[in-house]
C-alpha cells in the first residue's frame, strides 16, 4: 500500500485529497498542526484507522515552522508522497503577518524538502508544493501559463516564489521528484469564509434570511481565473502519477470580476443589484425594494493588488489529461445551496 502525507490537511484542499487518496487505497497520514479549538470541522466525517476499501488514515501533530516534528513524521512513515498544501493562505492578511507567512508558506516547504534529503528519502518520496497564481501578480502575459514571468505582490507570493524556487531546485539539484502546482483560485462550501466566494454566498444567504444586514467588501474589480476544489485536487494526484516530474498550471481559462460573482449569487436569490457612486462610496441596492445590499469597506482593500488572472491549463490538458469538470455556475450552486442550509440550521440551533 502506498503511503501519503498531506500538509494542510484541515484546510479547503487537504480535506478533498485526503478523500481522494484514500478513495485510491492509500494510507494517507494526515498532519494536523496544534489548536487551542478544534480545527477538525471539515473532517469531522472521516474516522481514523483502516477504510471500508481497505486504505487508512491515520492523524499525526506537526507544524511547517517545527523542523522535529517534520523529521519524525516523514522518519516514521517514509510517505511514497509528501502533497505540501500548509499554508497561511489568506493573502491580505499576510501583509500583516509577513514574517509568520514567510516561515511557514516559504520556510517550510525548505524544511519539508531538507528533511526528506537528511532522511535519505529522495529516491522514494515525490512532492507535490502547492504553488498558486499569486505568483504572477502585476501580469506580464495573458493568460497566464508555466512560461510566463513571475511579479508577486504580496508577502504571501514571495514566500510562496520561495518555495516554487525550492521545489524546482530540490528537482534539479538532488533528483528529488519534485512538482509545483501552479493553481488558480478554487473554491469550494469548503473554502474558508475570510476568501471573498465564500463571503459572498454566505453572506448572501444570511441576508436573505435576516440574519445579516448589507455585505461589505473591497475591491470588486478585481477579476479571478475560479474553478472548483475537487476537480483541482484530482489534478495535483494527476502530477505525482506521471513518469516525470514537472509544474503545471491548473485553472479553468473563464475569468470573472468580484462583481460578476456579486450579481451572479445575487440573481440566483432572486434580486437584481443596481450600482451608485464610484470608489468607497459605491452601493449596490436591489432594484425592486432600493434595499442597500452591498457595501465598500475599505479594510478589504490590499495594499498591493493582484487584478487580473486567468489561467492556460493546456500543458495540464496535454500531459495530464486534466480538464475542470465543474462550470463556473455549477460552483456558484454548489456554495450557495451548502450555505442556505447552513443558514437553516442556523436559525434552527437559535
Ligand atoms: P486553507 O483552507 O487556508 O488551508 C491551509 C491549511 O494549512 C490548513 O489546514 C492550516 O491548518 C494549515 N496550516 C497553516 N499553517 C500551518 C503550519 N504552520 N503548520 C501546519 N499546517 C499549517 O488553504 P487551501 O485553500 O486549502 O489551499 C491549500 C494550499 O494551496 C495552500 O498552500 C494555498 O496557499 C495553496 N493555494 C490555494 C489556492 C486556492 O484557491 N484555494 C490556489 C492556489 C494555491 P489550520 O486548520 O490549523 O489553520
Ligand atoms: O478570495 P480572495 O481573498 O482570494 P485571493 O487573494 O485571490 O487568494 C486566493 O487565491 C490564490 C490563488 O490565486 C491563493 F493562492 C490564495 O491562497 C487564496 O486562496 O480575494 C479575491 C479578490 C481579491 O482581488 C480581493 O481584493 O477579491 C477581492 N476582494 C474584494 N472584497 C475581497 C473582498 N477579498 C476578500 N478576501 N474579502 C473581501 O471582502
């Protein structure tokens, strides 16, 4: 049975692939970094121990800014696969926590990739680093694809520049079967609530139901390459399967504004927006009641933003045979009905 270790398994994407590979037979070891509450909820389902097919899981403590316990876990199972998905991933923040964000989005896949080289592992275990779009920042090309220039604008994608440089080297330098995931933003009724999908449908749906007054958001410009998790989880398995490791981008190629994702959700809960004014003083209100919906906050604002990315997932295609399988209205339904009835049972729990 082949072994796997997720990084990051409590997280949005960690939660799909670890149903994945166990759903491939592995024993998939999952590392949960210390919490003072639970940050078990999106696996709350999953027991550990050995699967009705036969595969198992198992929960292991480590953290990405803790050499030892890197080096115990990857000593103790020798995983045939390390999928390095920890991360601090909410870009705005990391502007005010850059040094955390460094240590842990760039730092660790280091301490991963050194610890599998002290272990004398780099013949047996592939890594896969998830890399994101935010490397291509301020766009040099359009769309974006393997070949296109990196400009990072935030602490986060200079850590993460880090730690694509780091996957690439380890490859290139030790032999390492070592691959970066270039993906763009993917989204899920997983995803967290800080990322601006999630806000949105459940925000909405809150408001719906009266639960919440007006939605308040930054930049609705900005313009996003989203697709949905799982597909994208099926693409990183997809890369530590081939006969040679390498980057790919995965993303679906259809871009979209923060407000076409606004009206979208919106339309679907049966009201239409109109907007009014410009800059922070711009409101978005339901055409039949003039009921004010949507806000500007500017503490939503970056202090460097990332406007526009769209992704060419061809060499994916070519090489891999991935292709998204969701369409875009097909990930909006699934966040929106997940979130009307987590909105249910909120009123229900009241
Ligand atoms: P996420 O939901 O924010 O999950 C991040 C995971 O990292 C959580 O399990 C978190 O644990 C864990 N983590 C944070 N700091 C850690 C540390 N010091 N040690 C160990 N674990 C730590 O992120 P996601 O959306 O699933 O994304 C997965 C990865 O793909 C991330 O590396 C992200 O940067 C990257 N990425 C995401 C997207 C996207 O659109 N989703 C696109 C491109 C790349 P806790 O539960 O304890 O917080
Ligand atoms: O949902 P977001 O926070 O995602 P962002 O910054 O694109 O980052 C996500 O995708 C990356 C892949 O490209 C990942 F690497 C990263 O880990 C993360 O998963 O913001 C999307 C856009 C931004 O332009 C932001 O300025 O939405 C804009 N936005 C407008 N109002 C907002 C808000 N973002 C958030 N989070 N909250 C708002 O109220």
């Amino acid at each position: 049975m082949k072994t796997s270790l997720v990084t990051g398994a409590t997280g949005q994407d960690g939660s799909y692939l670890i149903r994945k590979l166990l759903s491939e037979g592995r024993r998939v070891c999952a590392l949960i970094r210390r919490a003072s509450t639970s940050n078990m909820s999106r696996l709350s389902d999953l027991r550990e121990g050995i699967q009705s097919n036969g595969s198992e899981l198992i929960y292991c403590t480590g953290d990405l800014t803790d050499t030892p316990s890197l080096m115990r876990t990857l000593g103790e199972f020798e995983p045939d696969e390390v999928y390095n998905l920890a991360a601090q991933s909410d870009v705005r923040l990391s502007f005010d926590v850059p040094e955390f964000t460094g240590e842990v989005d760039g730092m660790g896949a280091l301490r991963l990739l050194e610890s599998i080289r002290r272990l004398g592992l780099t013949e047996k275990t592939r890594f896969y680093q998830a890399s994101t779009s935010e490397l291509f920042g301020d766009v040099r090309e359009k769309p974006q694809r393997e070949t296109t220039p990196f400009a990072p604008r935030s602490p986060y994608a200079i850590a993460k520049l880090f730690a694509y440089w780091t996957t690439v080297n380890y490859r290139e330098a030790f032999g390492v079967f070592a691959c970066n995931g270039i993906l763009f933003n993917h989204e899920s009724p997983l995803r967290g609530e800080n990322f601006v999908t999630r806000k949105i449908t459940l925000g909405a749906a809150r408001l719906r139901a009266g639960l919440q007054e007006k939605l308040l958001l930054g930049n609705l410009d900005a313009r996003r390459d989203w697709g949905h998790a799982q597909d994208y989880v099926e693409g990183m398995y997809l890369m530590l399967q081939q006969d040679k490791p390498d980057d790919y981008v995965l993303a679906t190629g259809e871009q979209r504004s923060v407000r076409d994702f606004l009206e979208t959700v919106f339309n679907k809960l049966g009201y239409e927006l109109v907007w009014s004014g410009t800059g922070a003083d711009e409101k978005g209100k339901d055409r039949k009641t003039g009921r004010v919906l949507v806000e500007i906050d500017p503490q939503f604002y970056r202090p460097a933003e990332v406007n526009y990315l769209c992704g060419d997932a061809t060499k994916a295609a070519d090489k891999l045979g991935w292709s998204p399988k969701h369409t875009f209205d097909e990930l909006v339904d699934d966040m929106l009905q997940h979130d009307i009835k987590q909105v249910e049972r909120e009123i229900l729990h009241r």
